[in-house]
C-alpha cells in the first residue's frame, strides 16, 4: 500500500516511491498477537527532499513535527493505535496528511494596530484624577 499515492488536496498528491514503511513490533493490549505479529507501523518521508511539497508547506511541516523530523529530513509517524497492521498503516498515511493540511493552511491575516477606545480614554482619565485627588489630600493642611 506504500506504493499508493496518498492525496493530500488538489494540489498536494505525495507519490508512493517517496513513502517507506516498516513494521515492528508493538506493545500493549493484544495477547499472544502483539508478541508474535509485528503490527506497528513506522512510516518515513523523506519530507527536506520531497518534490510534492512546496517550499512554504515543507518549511511549515517541519516546524510542526519538531523531533519527529531527523537531521537529515526524514519523518518518521509511528502508528501502533490498532491491533491489525493495516488499521495501523491507514492510521500512519491519514496523520501524515493531517499534518500537511495544517501546515498548508494559509497563514493568518497580519494584525492591524487599533488606538485606545473613547471609553478607555475616558476610564483612564478619570482613575488619574482620582489618583491625584488621594495623593493631594496626603499633603500637608492649607493654612487657614
């Protein structure tokens, strides 16, 4: 199935020679299966090197796997959630998309700077006059 191209969106089809797997064994709950089958599976892309992926959307990817991309830009998505092998590969292709459709998003619209409301102004004024009137009665008494 690693030889199946997985379609991310319209634009995106990662191809199936630039997707390895590799199965191990995997831990938890499963009996004498997890003993015997190896069921986890370890997906690697080679995702510095990937033709499919532009230059923003790889950039964008590799801050959002952090350690799960190696020095050398491969990253590995290990699935061992399920108990069959194939529950698992379907599991490793599908976060593996999930991720690049997060890291395609468009970035957010740039932040427009907004002065203080009149309300604010007006709140501000107000507690620095009460301030100064605290301060003043502080003062040493006017002679009379």
């Amino acid at each position: 199935m690693a030889s199946d191209p997985l379609y991310i969106n319209d634009n995106i089809v990662i191809a199936g020679w630039e997707l390895t797997e590799q199965f191990v064994l995997a831990g938890g709950p499963g009996g004498q299966n997890v003993n015997k089958v190896s069921t986890a599976v370890q997906l690697f892309y080679g995702i510095k090197a990937s033709p499919a992926l532009p230059e923003r959307v790889r950039n964008n990817a590799i801050k959002l796997a952090g350690r799960k991309v190696s020095k050398d830009g491969v990253l590995m998505i290990e699935a061992s959630r399920f108990r069959s092998q194939e529950r698992n590969r379907e599991d490793a292709r599908e976060r593996l998309k999930e991720l690049i459709l997060k890291a395609a998003e468009p970035p957010p619209p740039p932040r427009r700077k907004t002065g203080p409301t009149k309300g604010s102004i007006e709140r501000r004024l107000k507690e620095k006059t009460g301030r100064s009137e605290v301060k003043k009665m502080r003062g040493r008494p006017e002679n009379e």
